[in-house]
C-alpha cells in the first residue's frame, strides 16, 4: 500500500526539475505541499470510512506525488539563500536533516502507534505488535485467543489516527514553510 509514495515520489521529482524552471521553486514548493497536506487528510479520512486497500494506495500516491515537488523546491530555496562559500554545506544539511528527522519521526509515530495499540488491545497488544512486524497480520489474528481479525483491524485503524494527526499537522507546517518561500529570487528566470 505504501509502495506509491516511493514511486510518486521519484517520478514527481523528475517532473519537478521541469516544473522549478517553468513555474520557479515558490510555485513547485506548494503545489507539493497542497498534494502532500491532501494526502494527510486522504488518510485520516479513509480510516474514519474504513476505505478499501486501493483507496489507501490512491491516497499514498498523492502523497508521494507531492513529496517530490516539495523535496526538490526545499532543496533549491536553501541553495538561493545560502551564499556561495557555504552553498555546498547548506545543501548537504538537507539530507542529513532528513534523515534525522525521518529516524526521530519513524520512532516517535511508531511508540504513538504502539501506544495506541496498547490502549484498545490491553495485554494482546503485544501478541498484535508480533504478528504486524512479521507481515501477519489479519490472517493470524484468529490464532491469537481474545484477537479476532476484526479487533485487529479496528485498533489498528484508531491507532493510526492519531499518527495520521500528526502527519497533518507537519504537512500544514510544511505548507507555511512553502509560503514563505520568496516569490521572485534573483536571477531565477520567470515564466513566460
């Protein structure tokens, strides 16, 4: 279900490049973060209405549709505001501060999550944690005494709402942060 925010986003950063000389990197920026904030709200909203699986992808694919735009604008920004003998290490720290805070993000939507689980399942929370990691899920939710898939499905849904919160909420600073962005820079070429 996930695989299309991987996808989206390596096809939609291609695309961006282009778009960054036609429209400029203000443009390209929140065109991403309006993709990236409806994918959020995509999400929350397919949990509440307990969407099919090809919904959910749908959603992913938007998402990943706006990660490009907004990773190849944010990268391009910082390059026009740094000045020259520090663009290098100005543009470097983007990745890097990605990464720390994907690792920073990843655990604490997944201790969020697992709180959640926690909450609605009690002491099968454990057991449900076990079948997840290993890819089990719904199916082997029957052996488990006390965990029928349907339980499973529904804390796992409420569990996700919370993180779904949170990543809305991120995606609407992400739009600030795109809106700031100048609207002309220097030597940038404008659209005809």
């Amino acid at each position: 279900m996930v695989t299309p925010v991987v996808l989206f986003w390596a096809v939609s950063a291609a695309l961006a490049a282009r778009a960054i000389v036609a429209f400029g990197f203000r443009r390209t920026a929140l065109a991403g973060a309006v993709l990236i904030l409806i994918g959020f709200a995509g999400l929350i909203a397919c949990a509440l209405l307990h969407a099919p699986v090809g919904a959910i992808t749908a959603t992913c694919a938007v998402i990943g549709a706006g990660l490009g735009p907004s990773s190849m604008s944010q990268v391009l920004a910082i390059q026009h505001a740094a000045e020259e003998r520090v663009r290098g290490v100005a543009t470097s720290l983007v990745p890097f501060f990605r990464a720390v805070g994907g690792a920073l993000g990843v655990g604490a939507l997944g201790g969020l999550l697992a709180a959640g689980l926690h909450a609605r399942l009690g002491p099968l929370a454990d057991a449900a944690g076990a079948l997840l990691a290993h890819g089990q899920g719904h199916g082997a939710a029957a052996a488990v005494p006390g965990l029928s898939p349907d339980r499973l499905r529904d804390a796992l849904e409420s569990a996700l709402l919370p993180v779904f919160a949170v990543l809305l909420v991120l995606a609407a600073v992400n739009l600030a942060v795109a809106a700031s962005f100048p609207r002309h820079v220097e030597g940038e070429t404008r659209p005809v």
